[in-house]
C-alpha cells in the first residue's frame, strides 16, 4: 500500500503577524481591510494618527505603547470617541486632558476605561473651583492631578442610595459647610469600599467633604478600621465599623479598639482563635469594646 507523505507545518495555524507601527498597519489595512493587526509603536505617534486608527479599530486586535513609562495624551472626547480601542491598550497608558465639565459629561466612558486611564489633568475653571462627583467614581477621580472635589450621591424616591446613572434619581449635591453637614444615604459599604481612593484624594489636598454614614457600619479590618478613623474623623462624619480581623491582630490593636468603642458595631474574630494576649489595664480599658465580640474568646493577661 502507498502511503502518501504529510506536510504537518501545512497544518499548522500561520503564526501572528508582526506588530506595526501605526503607519504602518494604516497602509496594510488600505491595501487588505479584512487584516487582523496588532501595533506597537511610540505614545507621540498612536496619540497623533488616534482618529485614524479608530476608524479602523474592529480590525485592530491590541495596541503596546513602546517608549514607556511615556503617555497617550488625549481629550476625553477622544477617548469617548475610541473607548474600543482605549481598551485594547495596557494598564496605565493613558493621560486625559480636559476641562471637568468634559470629563463628567462622559464619565461613563471614563469608567470602561479606569484601568488604561493613568492620570487626569483637569484644565483650570475659575466659574469651578470645586467638582461634585459620585462616590462610587473615588478611584477613577484620584487619578487627577489638580482640581478640588466634593462627594455627591443619588437617592431614590425611597431615599436610598443607587448607583449613577438610574433614570430615576434626585441628586443631591453635597457642599460642604462649617459645620461639616451632609446629607446621610444607606449604602455604607458602596462607599467604604473605595477608602483608598479617598485616602488618595484626601492626602492630595483634593478632598473637601465626605457624606455622613448612616444607618450600617462598615465591615473592615483593623488596620483598614485604622485608616477610615484617620479619614473620616477629618470631615466629622458619623461612621460604624464592624472589625473582623485575626485574634492576633485584634490583640496587637487593642488600644485602637478600645479608644474607638463608640465607632465599633461588633468585633469577629477570623482565621485560628486564640487567646487574645492583653495587658491587665488594657483589659480594662478595653471592656465595653470587647462586649462587642460576636464569638466566645478568651484572655492571655501578660505583664
């Protein structure tokens, strides 16, 4: 019998092309627009050809910026314009520049591309010396290098937080005043979620005021129950923590806790439980904190 021979690197799949430069892949797509492209090349040249690379962005599978650590400087209309293509680039590559009224107007673009998105430089508007944002954008905002904000959220008919962008909201703009007065909304942990965000606005000098918590606490560890304390006891806002944390880290903290009884909701204790290993006199000290526990414990009295 004859046997016919096989070419098995005919079978294979042909590799990946090359990445491109943009002009490059501009000039292979004129000549084959059913091309699949990757391009690399420098931050100057993508952000220069950006309108002509997004008409041709469904044909471009990924884009690498060469000279980093140097930016895609663009406007936020541009982005909105390209957000498919934004998102193909990596983490971190991108430099919006714009005034904030922009930038809100397309704050859902802003969103879809938080990750690419590293700085935001915010042009200077004397008519708005302060920006109201959403709590749930903390962490997008704290990418920006200049401005001052203040937090606002949405409530519903009902009076309970929603997220932005429900048809039917009320917003409630919140200024703050001397006497640091906010309107207070239910969805504590939306909010304590994004406390490094804060941290970063607030050690910026970029932060104004934070909206009361009301009605929960918020669920932290202690060294996150740490830096809330820190944050929030700035702008006097009434807050709640229940701390879940090791007994060990509830033991090496317990001057925190007990000198924030009044802010702690419940103590848990995760992980292995063990004793807690105190002092006598921070056992004192500390007991209307620990009448908070959630689980049995039991006491190590050292020194």
């Amino acid at each position: 019998m004859q046997v016919t021979s096989i070419n098995v690197a005919s079978l294979a799949a042909p590799a990946s092309p090359r990445p491109m430069t943009a002009a490059q892949a501009l000039a292979a797509l004129k000549t084959n627009s059913r091309l699949k492209l990757s391009i690399a090349d420098t931050a100057e040249n993508i952000a220069a050809n950006m309108k002509n690379l997004t008409a041709v962005q469904t044909r471009i599978a990924q884009v690498n910026v060469t000279n980093m650590p140097a930016k895609v400087n663009i406007t936020s209309s541009q982005a909105k314009a390209s957000v498919e293509l934004l998102a193909k680039f990596p983490d971190n590559t991108l430099v919006l520049n714009d005034e904030f009224s922009v930038l809100s107007s397309n704050i859902s673009t802003l969103r879809t591309l938080n990750p690419q998105i590293s700085k935001m430089i915010i042009t200077p508007s004397a008519a708005q010396t302060k920006q109201l944002i959403s709590p749930w954008d903390i962490q997008l905002w704290s990418k920006s290098v200049n401005g001052k904000f203040d937090i606002k959220t949405q409530i519903d008919t009902s009076g309970s937080a929603t997220t932005p962008g429900t048809s039917t909201t009320t917003t409630v703009n919140v200024v703050p005043s001397d006497s640091a007065k906010f309107v207070g909304y239910d969805d504590t942990q939306a909010l304590a979620t994004n406390y490094r965000g804060l941290k970063v606005l607030d050690d910026m000098g970029m932060l104004s005021g934070i909206e009361a918590f009301k009605g929960s606490a918020i669920n932290a560890s202690v060294s996150e129950g740490k830096v809330l304390a820190d944050l929030f006891n700035k702008y006097s806002t009434e807050f709640y923590l229940n701390i879940r944390d090791t007994s060990s880290n509830i033991s090496k903290n317990i001057d925190f806790i007990a000198s924030n009884n009044k802010k702690i909701a419940s103590i848990t204790q995760i992980g292995n439980i063990k004793p807690l290993e105190i002092t006598k006199a921070q056992n004192i000290k500390a007991d209307k904190a620990l009448s908070k526990m959630k689980n049995a414990y039991s006491l190590v009295l050292i020194g």
